[in-house]
C-alpha cells in the first residue's frame, strides 16, 4: 500500500548506525556500540521489593492515572535534589518525562517550525537528531576541542543566522566524545543566547557518573533569563527500563511543554513513579551511583590502558574523565563503517558505532564511538585488544 504519508516522514528513516549495528547482534559479538548502562548493577532485588510493596500497600493508587506532571512526592524529591547542583528550582518548574529523549522531542515540538535552524556540537548525540528531525529543522554544527562547543565560532553562527531557535548541548562527559564543557564556556554560552535571544537544551544524562575533578556548575545554574532547559533522568544512575526522566524550565514554559506532554502520552507510568519514589526513601540513591561510578571508572581505565598500549599512535582518542564513552579519530583515509563491516566484524566479532551518523553536518568518516560501561571486563580486554591489532595491520600496512 502506498501511505500518504506527512512530509515531515522523509526525515525519519533508520540511520546507518542501526543497519550496521545488526550486524552485532551475534552474542558472540563483543559490541561497544550501545550507550548502555551494566545489566549488572541495577538494584534488582531491591525494586523486586519495593514493587511488591507499593502494590500491597498502594496498588489501587499505583495502578491509576495521575497528573501529567508526575508524582507529586518524586517531584518534590527531584527538586530538592537539582537545588544541590545550584538549580533553583520550584514544583512549578519540574516535571516527569519518558527518559530525556522526550524531553528532546517535546522542545522541538515547542519551538521549531520547518526550515528553523537547530545548532548542535559537531558531533553530537545521534538520537537528538533523530527527536528534532520529524520537525523539519536546518541543522548548523559548531565545533568542539577539549572544552567543548568553540564559543567563538557559536558567536560568528548567531551572527550570520537570524532563525536560529535552539542550541543543543550535552555539557558533562558528551555523547559521542565524552568531552566535558569548559565554566567559563557555560558562561559564554548563556551570554550568547541572551544577546540573540535563542533557547538552550541542556541534556545532562552523565552528570552524576564522573570519575574524576569537580562538578562544574550546571548552565541552568547560570541561566539569568529562563533560556535554559534542563533534562536529567534515571537511565544511567538507576535503569533505563523504568523511562523515568525530568524536564525544568520556567514555570511558564513548563506548564506549556507539560500540556504537549499529555497531548503525547498522558503521563509516565504511575507505578514507576511510586517504584522510584519508594527507592529513594529505602534505599540510598548516591551510594548506589557510587558504585556505579567505581565500577565504571575501573572499566574505563582498563580499556584505555589497552587503547595507549595496542593501538597506533595515529589513532587519538579522548580520555573522559565520566560517563559512558571514547570517541576515537583514525587517519583521515579510514573509513570506520567499513573497517567494521570488512575487518572488525568478520575477524574479530567486535562492534563499535562508527562516527559518521553523529555529525549534523559536514560527517566524518574517521572516527567512532566506543561504550566502556556495558561489556564486562574480560571481554574489554580481549575485544580492545583485538581491535587494537586489526588497527594495526589495517592501518599501518595501508589495506583497507
């Protein structure tokens, strides 16, 4: 049958990211590819309580509707939380999302229409791209270094541009390249959207697993005119299986984003809420991220030991210093998809997610993505190791 489909349809196609990655669906393959968390941390037992309790003691509230906006005692837990990180922030301004990435979705619902420009890091989250791409945007990518987004060249888009309508960033430990955004960038930043009057989407999943330094305050912190909207969840610090996120903004706007909120799903699941609410009470959240942490850290460690040690010095990668990733550069000739589809796959059983899909314009094909949370030690070593020395031949000897 030929649909008729919306014009907005020609922007929402499978990225070559997932037909490749189907190629790892072996259980054999060793895959860095998904940014998932360790199956092994989640607190199992514990929500295995806590959801018999909440349906002996609470079941007929736990298994109604309730308000768009979300459990009112997991709100009110969330503020008091986000006000540690310097977010002033009130019940009006906080709401429960499906995850952050409909938190993505909701802000481009809200604020951009076809052709709008969307300024994004160059790279950038690739399941951003694919929130914003069913509202048509132009997509403009600023480039990054070791503090992130480069201000001045931001400033040199703002300038040149007058339809620019958001500025998208990951500040802690980006996906894809686990770089951290600098404070006085933070700073610029919101400078810069006051003065050309744009929004910003602060998406700030990783904030919690870092390993190493100080905390950096929040852009939120920051924000002077109510230009920033701030998107956390419970993916990376709890389960990503609950989609339980939260969204803040100005009371105004809240209550806006909150109303496409329930034109889109209602709510989140009302026994979820009760589930992490409870979790929160029993249990102790922050110890719970600190093993996440060191486990992590200790994961992180061993593969870039391997990556320093096995690899040529022509491949660079980033040493994060939090969340989930490594983002590698190969000389510029290498094209990564293909590496992994003749080379690492079939030799190895090893899959990362190659670079080119993460860029929202101008892609590179010499880079990739590597996840150090998900796999078990034992398979980092070997996976890396052997990625390390197919890089090797391959690159060196010139046989792509």
């Amino acid at each position: 049958m030929k649909y008729q489909f919306a014009n907005r349809m020609e922007r929402v196609k499978p990225s070559a990211i997932r037909e490749l990655l189907k190629l790892g669906a072996d259980p054999n393959v060793i895959s860095f590819g998904g940014g998932y968390p360790d199956p092994e941390l989640f607190p199992v037992n514990q929500l295995r309580t806590i959801y018999d309790e909440v349906l002996q003691q609470q079941g007929k509230l736990a298994l109604q509707y309730t308000g768009t906006e979300g459990l009112l005692e997991l709100r009110e837990k969330l503020v008091d939380r986000v006000r540690k990180i310097g977010i002033e922030c009130k019940l009006e301004n906080l709401f429960i999302i499906q995850g952050g990435q409909q938190g993505l979705d909701l802000a481009a619902k809200a604020f951009v229409d076809r052709g709008d420009i969307i300024i994004t890091e160059n790279p950038t989250f690739l399941g951003a791209l694919a929130a914003f791409n069913p509202y048509e945007p132009e997509y403009i990518g600023v480039s990054m270094d070791e503090e992130g987004m480069i201000m001045e060249e931001l400033e040199e888009v703002l300038t040149n541009y007058s339809n620019v309508k958001l500025i998208y960033t990951v500040p802690e430990f980006q996906n894809p390249t686990g770089v951290t955004m600098s404070f006085e960038r933070r700073k610029k930043l919101v400078e810069l959207a006051n003065t050309y009057n744009v929004m910003i989407i602060e998406d700030s999943p990783y904030r919690e697993i870092r390993y190493e330094g100080e905390h950096i305050p929040s852009i939120k912190s920051l924000d002077t005119e109510g230009r920033v909207i701030h998107i956390g969840s419970f993916s990376k610090i709890l389960s990503p299986g609950l989609r339980l996120g939260w969204l803040i903004a100005e009371s105004d706007l809240a209550e806006k984003l909150s109303l496409l909120k329930m034109a889109s799903d209602t709510q989140n699941s009302t026994l979820n809420m009760y589930v992490v609410n409870r979790y929160m009470e029993k249990y102790d959240l922050d110890a719970h991220i600190e093993n996440i942490r060191s486990t992590y850290k200790r994961k992180k460690e061993i593969m870039f030991q391997i990556l320093e040690n096995t690899f040529p010095k022509e491949i660079t990668f980033t040493k994060s210093k939090g969340g989930l990733f490594t983002w590698l550069t190969f000389p510029q000739q290498v094209d990564t998809a293909e590496l992994m589809q003749k080379h690492s796959l079939p030799e190895a059983k090893v899959a990362y997610v190659p670079g080119e899909s993460f860029f929202s314009n101008n892609p590179e094909r010499n880079h990739c993505r590597l996840n150090y949370s998900y796999m078990p030690e034992e398979k980092i070593i070997k996976g890396i190791t052997d990625l390390g020395i197919i890089a090797s031949r391959y690159i060196l000897l010139d046989c792509l």
